[in-house]
C-alpha cells in the first residue's frame, strides 16, 4: 500500500508541474507583450515557492499517515509558514524589482 502511495505522490506532483508550468508560460507570455518583466520575475517567485510549500505539505502528510508520527506536524507547519514569509519578505525588501501582488497569486495557485 505505501508504494501505491508513493506512485499517486509522484503523479500529483507531476500534474502539479505540468499544470503550473503551463500557466507561468500564459501568464509570462501576456506579461511580455505588455513588457513588464518585473512582473514575469514576481511570478516565477511565487510560483516556485507555491511548488515547494505544496511539496512540503505532501510530504508532511504522507510522514504522519504512513508513519503515524504525529510529532512531526507543528515543526514542520512552522517551516510551512517560513517558506510563506520568504518570497513575501523578498518583496517587502525588493519593492522595485518585485510586484507584491503578483508574488501572492501566484504562490497560492
């Protein structure tokens, strides 16, 4: 049964990227035509940070089911939350170089 798990996580993933990776190419074409590359660097952010975070929650809950660890949620919700605070503090830092609005859609498609 946990190799089934495992197959469906990888497939999960796998849809998460093609599909991610689909609208980052729409989203950046539309941004290029209205020549805005902070825009298209905003979005490229968030939507790796989207990636990982998603990864990390699959990856916690797969810890906690199969292995019945239960101790390991709050340490790594708090890391959750850390990688959240990283593209946001970026843009807070890089206000000219990054769109803080685009950063939040993205990273939470």
């Amino acid at each position: 049964m946990i190799g089934a798990s495992f197959k469906n996580l990888k497939l999960i993933k796998k849809r998460l990227v093609t599909i991610n990776g689909g609208l980052f190419l729409v989203v950046s074409v539309l941004f290029i035509v209205n020549k805005d590359p902070i825009k298209i660097l905003s979005l490229g952010l968030g939507m790796v940070f989207s990636f990982i975070i998603f990864s990390q929650l699959i990856s916690t809950q797969e810890k906690i089911l199969n292995k019945r660890d239960k101790n390991v949620f709050f340490p790594l919700y708090f890391l959750r939350l850390l990688l959240y605070a990283v593209p946001l503090t970026l843009a807070f830092v890089l206000k000219k170089e990054l769109n803080l609005v685009v950063i939040l859609l993205a990273l939470f498609s």
